[in-house]
C-alpha cells in the first residue's frame, strides 16, 4: 500500500519542459494550432479530434528538454530566468525541409538530418540539465526501457529521457498511432494539403518555451517564451 500511495504522490508533484515551439502568430504556429484544437473546425478531417487528444494534451512543440521534476534547490523562476538568458546567446537556425511524415504509425512534421538543429537540442539538453531531478521508479518505467535500443537505456538513466544525443531526431508530433492503413494515409493527405497551403516560407527555429504541469494528467501549460536572435 505504501508504494501506491508513493506513486499517487510522485503523480502530483509538477513538471517542467522546455520545448521548440512557433510563436502563435506565425506560419507555422497557426498550423500546429489548427491541427491540435479541440474543437470542429472547417474543413476538418473526420478523425482528427479522435488521434489529437494525446497531441493535444502536450501541446504543439519540439522536446528539447523532456519534462522533468525540479531538483531539490532549484525553482520554476530561476528555470525561466536561465532559458530567457540562454535564448539571448543563441542564433536561430532554418527548419529547411519540415513536413508531415508518418513515423511507426504516428504522424509528425519531420526534419532532415541538420546538424545545426541536432546541436542546438544537445546543447538545451546539457544545459539545463542540472535542473532536473533523479528520474523516479515510476516516469522511469513510463519511457519503456525495455522497449529501448541500449544507448536509449543508457540515455534514459544519465539524462532522464532516451531520445537525446544520437537518439534525438526532430519532430512536432501531430497525431497519435493510427493502426488502420486507409485512416492513416487520408490523415496523411490532409495533413501535407493543410501544410502546403498554410506554411509557404521557411519556418524558423527561433524561440524557445518553458511548459508546466501541475500533475501527470493535467495538460501542459506554456508559462514562458523567449526569442532566439
């Protein structure tokens, strides 16, 4: 009983991430936003609302730094005081090439392989790592370790996340896995139209965002956002 009781508390206790995300006004953003609402919109697609909810509950971004709970020492302030410091030092990079892709089931806006973008994520990634707590038993088993490649699982026990480093490949994810063949590719078509007609210049990896979460199943909220020069 007392285990269970630990894992309902550790659920409580809030995370924090620190995301690519478009500003809203932008090509891009509005396309992430007009996928991921809950609501009808026009010229909706008929299972769009059913494969977003996912999506949907962590919000249109890229995962820089994976949530994580705070180190003991360390607050939410001095989290978003050190990324508005370190957005000021860095340079924006092209997101040259970025379009819907279908990726084991899931869809995605996907990236050729850049280096500038692979780099600006480890660099995020060891920055702000001192901030994060040690991994517990329960978000550990929640990344599937068993399911990992073995640098995935070595990733996982030093960075608390597997998909860094080598492992990291850049995504916006934009649906959950769609099993059924003929759903997935009319999804897809819609998805690459809808892009193709809104996003008709080049996006920008150019801000970055601080995302909060009260507890593991209340959605995540952008609590800070800073422009990359």
């Amino acid at each position: 009983m007392g285990n269970v009781m630990g894992d309902e508390t550790q659920k409580k206790i809030a995370r924090y991430a620190v995301y690519f995300v478009p500003s809203d006004d932008s090509m891009l953003g509005e396309f992430g936003a007009h996928v991921l609402q809950r609501t009808r919109c026009q010229d909706d697609h008929p299972i769009r609302l059913n494969v977003t909810k996912k999506a949907a509950h962590y919000g249109f971004h890229s995962t820089f730094k994976a949530p994580m709970e705070l180190a003991n020492g360390f607050t939410e302030q001095a989290l978003l005081d050190a990324v508005q410091a370190y957005t000021r030092s860095k340079k924006r990079v092209p997101l040259t090439g970025l379009r819907p892709n279908i990726v084991n089931g899931f869809h995605a806006l996907t990236l050729p392989h850049s280096p500038d973008v692979n780099a600006f994520a480890a660099d995020v990634m060891r920055t702000f790592e001192p901030f994060r707590a040690p991994l517990n038993d329960a978000d550990r088993q929640r990344r599937k370790p068993e399911t990992l490649s073995e640098r995935g699982r070595k990733y996982l026990e030093t960075y608390g996340y597997p998909h860094v480093l080598e492992e990291f490949h850049f995504h916006m994810t934009l649906s959950n896995r769609i099993e059924n063949a003929e759903e997935s590719h009319s999804y897809h078509q819609w998805l690459s139209e809808l892009f193709e007609t809104r996003v008709t210049q080049t996006p920008w990896l150019d801000q970055l965002a601080v995302f909060w979460q009260p507890d593991r199943n209340t959605a995540f909220t952008r609590i800070g956002e800073f422009p990359v020069d």
